[in-house]
C-alpha cells in the first residue's frame, strides 16, 4: 500500500530527522522522510503487513531529536483512501 501526503512548512525546520507516522486500526508504523525547506509530497510505501481494511489511516509528521521524546511537527489528520 503506497502513501502520498503534501505539505507545507510554515517555520523553520529544526531537524534534519523527521518521520512519518502512520496510525491505523494495526497499530503505528514510523517512516524516516527528508522534507524539503517550504513544501513537498512524502511518497513512500506501507509494510506488506497493513492492510486496506486496517482503516481508518491518520497521518503526522514527528521531529525526532537525537534526545529526548518526538516532538509533533504538523497536526494529526485522517488519510484519504482510494481503492
């Protein structure tokens, strides 16, 4: 299963180590992206093991600092599916 999110960067980047989190009735999946400085679409594909019917998919982007917890980057919103 292959995700497309597009997004906009409204500040400054603090970290070169950002992921994508991908929640779903399966659990969480944590996907490493680069971002680009003001805006882009991350493309990348889901595990084999998540499924369509692991539905409802909601979708973030963390900072992960090299310590301390992940830090939030963007607001959590559902994915749209198309099938």
């Amino acid at each position: 299963m292959g995700v497309s999110v597009d997004y906009e960067i409204t500040g400054r980047l603090n970290s070169s180590r950002y992921v994508l989190v991908i929640e779903s009735s399966a659990g969480q999946f944590v996907v490493p992206v680069t971002l680009a400085p003001e805006r882009g679409t991350v493309q990348e594909f889901l595990p084999p093991s998540v499924r369509p019917e692991h539905k409802p998919f909601r979708v973030r982007i963390e900072e992960r600092a090299s310590a301390g917890n992940p830090v939030p980057a963007s607001n959590t919103v559902p994915l749209q599916t198309s099938y």
